[in-house]
C-alpha cells in the first residue's frame, strides 16, 4: 500500500515545481523554462511506481523543494526586520511617554533618544527598500537554479 501511495506523491511534484514557476513569474519577474514530465497511461500501476521510485529527477525536486523550508524562515525573519522594524523605530516618539521602551539595553526616556531612534528607522527603512529587493532577487534565483537543476 505504501509504495503507490509514495509513486503518486512523486507524481504530484512536477505540479509544484509548475506552481514554482508561476509564483516566480508574478512576485520576481524571472521566467523559467517549463517543468515537463513523460506520462506513459499505457503502463500498469506497479511499472509506473517503479518508474516514479527510480527516476532521479524527483528525488532532485523534493530536495530543492524540502529547501524550500529553511529559506522561507529565513525570508519570514528578514521581512519582519525590514517592513515591521523601521515603522516601529519611526513611532518611538510617539510612543515613548506611554510605553516602558529599550532599544539595546537603553532606556528611552527623552525625546532625544526618541527622535535618534526616529531617525534611525527612517534610514533602515531607506536601506530595507533596497535588501529587501536583492533578498527577492535572491530567493527568484534559488527558484530559478531548483528548475535549471531539475529540468537537467
């Protein structure tokens, strides 16, 4: 029972690399050559699973794809740091007399910090915009570099 159901997970990953593709299309504007798979319907379950379990080109893609995971932990904690971070440093001023506030183990407790913090999140937020672009690129070129070596 395991191993047509294994042959028939393998089969859905030429799916997720086309849904790969299309997402890198839309957030990154990088286009990649199609991900194509031969289907034989003429051959019966257990061929078609032997076929699936031996083609290295799967277990190629479930790896890129596994890879997937710590490089979206890795953009969720960059996007926090460069879209959430800067705002908040922007508000201290604001926020300060109503709020106990520390930023790297010192107290914000005048407006003077509060307004070198401002203008610390206005200058993050100004480099933000431009590594949040190459942080984009980067992960449009992981995508791009999954198909290239799956398409191989």
């Amino acid at each position: 029972m395991g191993v047509p159901l294994l042959a028939n997970v393998l089969r859905t990953t030429t799916a997720f690399l086309q849904f790969e593709r299309v997402q890198t299309k839309i957030y990154v504007d990088i286009t990649t050559d199609p991900c194509v798979k031969a289907v034989n319907p003429n051959v019966s379950n257990w061929l078609q699973a032997k076929k699936e379990l031996l083609n290295r080109r799967n277990w190629i893609a479930i790896g890129w794809l596994m890879l997937k995971f710590p490089v979206g932990i890795l953009s969720l904690i960059s996007a926090t740091l460069l879209y959430v971070a800067p705002p908040v440093l922007i508000a201290v001023p604001f926020l300060y007399p109503f709020i106990n506030l520390s930023f790297m183990g010192a107290r914000v407790d005048t407006l003077a910090k509060a307004v070198m913090l401002s203008a610390t999140g206005v200058v993050l937020m100004m480099v933000s915009y431009w590594l949040a672009d190459r942080l984009a690129r980067w992960i449009g070129g992981y995508r791009l570099q999954m198909i290239k070596h799956v398409n191989r």
